[in-house]
C-alpha cells in the first residue's frame, strides 16, 4: 500500500527531505511551494527532476533525478494534493520581521490550506524552526478550525527539527540524531514511524514543548558561544594578546575519557567579524518570543540577549578598526576607497542571509567612505559587488577581509601592494599571520589581535 507524503515548503530543509522519504519503497511524495516570482522556477526545475539548490550538496542531485524518474516525487502549487496524503510536513519559512517577532505569514497560510484539504488520520509534522509555544497555540487552533477535527483524534500533530546545515543537507538528514515531540504520544509515534525510514541515527521522543525549545535552545547555545568568543577578541585586542593564540591553549585542556559526559572540557569558538544565516541570528530570538508569549513567570534573558548584541555590533567593530587604521596614516574615511572581501555570511559559500558584510558595508558608507564589495561566489546581493578583484583593489585605501573564502587565503601581498593608493589590511577572520603581513609592507590590523605587545 503508497504510503502518500506531501511536504510544504520547496527550500533547502523541505526538497532534500522529500527527495529521501521519496526514495523509500512504497512512498509517493508530492512538494507544495507556492508560486511566488521568487521561487516558482523551483517547481518547473523539480518536475525535470533537476535540483534548484546551488553550492555543493553531495547526493543532493543525483537522489532527485532518481526519484523523479521513478515518478515518486512531483512538485505541484496546489494543496488539495493534501486530500489523501497520510503524512503532511511542514517546512516554510519563518523569518523575523524587525522588531525581532516572528513572521509566520507562511506558515499560517500554509496550515489554512492544510487543514482545509487534509483526511481523518493524517500525521502533520512542524519542521520549521518556531518560537516554543507555536505548534500548540497556533498551528494546532488553524488545523482544527479547518479541519473540524481535533489533534490526537482526528489527525496527529508533531514537531520534528531538522538539523541541516549547507554543504550536508542529505547527510544530516541520514546521519545526525532526530529529535521528535507530539501533541499526544501516539502523534510522536506517528512521526517516529515515518523517519525511522530515513534516520540511521537515533531518533529521540519527547514532548512538543521541549522539542520545540531545544531546536532554538541548540542555536542559541552557539550563538552566545561565539558572542563569548567575540568578547574575548575585544579584551585581547585591549590588551595587546592574540585571541586566536588564547583559544588554542584554552582548547588544548583535554576531554576527560573517563567522564564522557564532562566533554567537550573546552571548546573555545572563534571570534570573528561577524554571526551570520539564516539560523543565528533568528533563533534566540524565537526563543525569547516563545518566553515572553507563553511564560508562566517573568524573566528577561539577558545573556541571550547580550550574545546577540555583542554578535550584531562585530562589524560596527570592524569599521571602527578601518577608521583607526586609517586615523594612524593621517587619513579621512571619508572618500576613502574601502574594499570588502566577501559578501557570505560563510566561507566558501554562496549565501548573503545576514551577513554581516552587509552591515559593515551601510556603516563605512554611513561614515562617508566609498565602499566596495567583491564576492567571487555570490549570485546576487541587495547591495553592489563586483566580480573583478584587481578592479575592486585599484587605488583602495583599505582592504578589510570579511569572508575566509579559498580565494583569499595566500594572495601574494607584495604584488598586491602596488595597486593600493595605502596598503592597509583589516582581517576580520584570521586569515593572516600578522607579522607576514608587515614585512609585505602592509598595516595590518585584525579582529581580535592586539597592536601593542607585538603579536602575530
Ligand atoms: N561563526 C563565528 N565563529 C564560529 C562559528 C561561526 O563567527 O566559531 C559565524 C560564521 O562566520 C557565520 C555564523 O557564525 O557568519 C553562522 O555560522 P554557522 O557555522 O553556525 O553556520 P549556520 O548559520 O549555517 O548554522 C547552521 C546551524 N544548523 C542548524 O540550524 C540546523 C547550526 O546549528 C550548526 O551548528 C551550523 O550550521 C554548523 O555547525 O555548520
């Protein structure tokens, strides 16, 4: 008997989930993504059976042209696709707007559709990323307003995150543990039915609310792990000392084998110029929103918060380190010719979600200098940036490395020199040893690297 999955949302978490469960004997798998200027060739692409992800995605391809021959994956703009489908994911997106709150536009819309089309006894699972709270006070009301069923009755409800991350979309899926929670204990059942035939990990059941937390929870962790970096950057480049060297020793502090659960003893991230994506820079706040929504007592999480701040004025900091750079050559910002290398929020990418190139480049241009952004990956940004690297380094007074993409590690500094009006490099992600730098002929200046004590 087909076992008929349809998954809502053709984007890098919903296409390589749907391409696998596809891939499974006896499943049929239909795609919903609605027909917006900005993703509708999406649905033409997959209905060739062609995959729309760009960057490099291992297997990603491959598995979508297997599947599309076998007829068991179709993309569709409809949702009355819903109608016999035993398994309904949902994977759109969910932004926030700029105060910080969530956008669900997408979302609601998509659970109106859904519970209008669905059957008796169909599994809905959340994947997207949402405030805790969410699958329980607002998709749960939609589905059972338009269904005129009740969760873990008439239908089952779950949550179910995923962990992918660009460059291992099917390898996370496959590979990486699943954590999974239900209205009731049979919808989590539901749900861990249909991914033990795609998770070879272990599959973790818990309830909605903690599954939910612990999506955002895991992103945030990181984020303030890195804002702790970024701290440690900012009193290191007070004192005069490599932060890059701090984090090394501070790493160097062994797991203890005999405590597993003690590790990692240390596991020191790096500072950097900036926290980009589409992951960090949201989550914590979904969490917060999820806290203040539905918290039974006050409390303000204000080392989240400090995280995130710490993380967003990064490259406020960068352009602080221009302008100084500057200052000690008796030169102005302003009509000065800045050069920013890498518009990615991430080395060797091509995707600009917030990045932090952005921000530096609105307060360079805030200050008055003329600013240049090179990218030798990116597809499109909503600011200029040229392709040409000599064009982007002719007569510039500062280069400010923001990006580590492969193609700007060991360029050739002596050369380069020649085409600077002042040889002033900013390096926002340790890309070069400060001492080579010099004898190259440069000022050199980095995140995290003090001026005073001589440091590499
Ligand atoms: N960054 C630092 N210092 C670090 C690590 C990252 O400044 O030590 C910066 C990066 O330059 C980037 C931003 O943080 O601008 C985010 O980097 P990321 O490596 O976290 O990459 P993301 O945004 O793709 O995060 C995703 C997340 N995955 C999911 O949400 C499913 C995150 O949980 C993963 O840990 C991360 O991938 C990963 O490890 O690749």
């Amino acid at each position: 008997m087909t076992k008929k999955i349809v998954v809502v949302g053709m984007g890098y978490v919903g296409i390589p989930i749907a391409a696998l469960l596809a891939d499974v004997d006896g499943f049929s798998v239909i795609g919903i993504q609605r027909r917006s200027t900005r993703s509708e060739w999406k649905i033409d692409w997959l209905n060739k059976g062609k995959n729309p992800i760009s960057g490099d995605e291992p297997g990603l391809s491959e598995l979508i042209s297997k599947v599309w021959k076998k007829g068991a994956f179709k993309v569709t703009d409809t949702f009355s696709m819903c109608n016999d489908a035993d398994y309904i994911l949902i994977d759109v997106q969910t932004p926030i707007n700029s105060d910080r709150t969530p956008n669900y536009n997408s979302l609601i819309q998509a659970c109106e559709e859904i519970g209008k089309h669905m059957k008796r006894q169909t599994t809905v699972i959340v994947e997207s990323t949402v405030a805790p709270g969410t699958t329980e006070n607002i998709v749960k009301p939609i589905l059972e307003r338009e269904s005129g069923m009740r969760a873990g009755e008439g239908f089952y409800l779950a949550f179910g995150y995923e962990r992918v991350m660009p460059g291992r979309l099917i390898r996370n899926i496959i590979h990486l543990p699943k954590i999974v929670g239900g209205v009731t204990e049979e919808s989590t059942k539901k749900a861990v039915e249909l991914y033990s035939k795609i998770v070879q990990a272990d599959i973790y059941s818990t309830d909605l609310w903690t599954a939910e937390v612990a999506k955002v929870v895991e992103n945030a962790y990181r984020d303030v792990n890195i804002a702790f970096a970024n701290e440690v950057a900012l009193i290191c480049e007070s004192l005069g000392v490599n932060a890059y060297e701090v984090r090394k020793l501070v790493n160097t502090l062994p797991n203890d084998t005999t405590n597993p659960e003690t590790n990692p003893v240390r596991n020191m991230l790096y500072p950097g110029s900036g926290v980009g994506g589409h992951c960090l820079p949201k989550d914590p706040w979904l969490l917060i929103d999820g806290l203040n929504k539905y918290g039974k007592t006050k409390y303000i999480p204000r080392m989240i918060i400090a995280g995130r701040e710490i993380n967003d004025a990064m490259p406020l900091h960068v352009a602080d380190l221009v302008e100084g750079a500057l200052h000690e050559r008796n030169i102005s910002i302003i009509n000065s010719k800045i050069v920013i290398l890498g518009a990615a929020f991430l080395e060797n990418s091509a995707d600009t979600r917030n990045s932090p190139s952005i921000v530096l480049y609105d307060e360079l241009i805030r200050r008055g200098a003329q600013v240049v952004i090179h990218d030798p990956i990116i597809q499109n940004l909503d600011r200029p940036f040229i392709r040409d690297f000599e064009e982007a380094l002719k007569s510039a007074q500062a280069v400010v490395l923001m990006t580590k993409h492969k193609e700007y590690q060991n360029l050739n500094l002596r050369v380069l020199i020649n085409k600077l009006k002042t040889p002033i490099l900013i390096d926002g992600r340790n890309t070069y040893d400060k001492k080579e730098v010099e004898k190259a002929g440069w000022m050199y200046k980095g995140v995290g690297k003090g001026k005073s004590r001589d440091v590499q």
